[in-house]
C-alpha cells in the first residue's frame, strides 16, 4: 500500500501548500525515488483517465493507448519545460524537484477530476484547467524564493503550455502527408 501512502501524503502536502502552511515538504519524496514513484502514479491515473474516456467510445488499441500515454506525458515534460525555463530566465537556483514532484501529484489530480468532469459536463474541464494556475502559482510561491509577479508569471506559462503543447501536436498529427 505505499502508492496510497504516497497519495495521502502528496494530498497532506498540497492542502499545507495552499494554505500557505510550512512543513509541507516532508509530505513529498523529493528525490529521485520520489521523482520516479509520482510518475508511476502519473501514468496510472492517465491510464485509467483513457479508460474513462473509452466509456464513451471504444477503449482504444494497444497503440492507440500508448500513444495517448504519451500525449499525457507531455504534460509533465511541458511543466518541467517551464519550471527550466523560468530557473533560467530569472537565474534561479531553486531544486526543481521541489517544484517537479509535488507538481506531478497536482497533474494527477488534474486528471482525476477531469476525467470525472469529463463524464459529467465536459465544459467544466476547461474551467477547471483555467483553475489549475492557483495551486501552481501557490506551488511557486511556497517551494521558491519567487516573488508574486513571477510566481504568477510561472503558472500562466505553465498553464499555457498545458493547454497549447497537445494541441499543437493533434494539429501537427492531422496535418495530411
């Protein structure tokens, strides 16, 4: 049962980041174990967001799964794109495993809820994407020395780029050869 303790504590965790409480990184691995096990539980919840998905339509094929997979994927490389980004842009020296991991956990439950939103009324997803720039730029503020500006430039980027990066690869995808 470590995933579930792992879920619980990532939970304990971001309800002490977005209350602002101290103490909040001793509910996150953030290590490389740490790193490993929230992309462990990325990819499980994105693999039964799919699923859920398929409810409407067909479960997709083998294929067709791990493509969607990977889609998801980028998710978390465009977060860390950004976290990267911002570190250079400001000359930053900040862990980005304090900002990488916890971050995953919060893409998780992104998916998690979405999926749900999804199934239920579908336009709330956006809303709740929009809604996704609070606990990121609440996650710059506690794991950074950044200040309001930046924090809150840090989670428009973030958000931006959630939105922009699989849309522009389904573009590029369906472009005739």
């Amino acid at each position: 049962m470590k995933i579930w303790n792992l879920v619980s504590n990532a939970l304990i965790g971001w309800r002490m980041i977005l209350r602002g409480e101290a103490g909040w990184r001793a509910h996150f691995s953030l290590n490389a174990a740490g790193l490993l096990s929230a992309l462990v539980i990325f990819f499980f919840a994105a693999f039964l967001a799919i699923a859920m998905a398929s409810i409407v339509s067909a479960m997709p094929d083998f294929y067709g799964v791990l493509d969607l997979l990977l889609v998801h994927g980028i998710w978390v490389l465009s977060f860390w794109a950004t976290i990267k980004a911002t570190q250079m842009a400001i000359k930053d020296e900040t862990r980005t495993l304090d900002l990488l991991v916890p971050g995953i956990y919060l893409l998780v439950g992104y998916l998690v809820v979405g999926s749900l939103l999804n199934l239920v009324f579908a336009p709330l997803v956006q809303l709740l994407t929009i809604l996704l720039g609070w606990p990121i730029y609440r996650l710059a503020r506690a794991a950074t020395g950044w200040n309001l500006g930046i924090a809150a430039a840090f989670a428009a980027a973030t958000v931006l780029l959630l939105v922009v990066v699989p849309q522009a690869l389904y573009m590029l995808s369906s472009v005739p050869v």
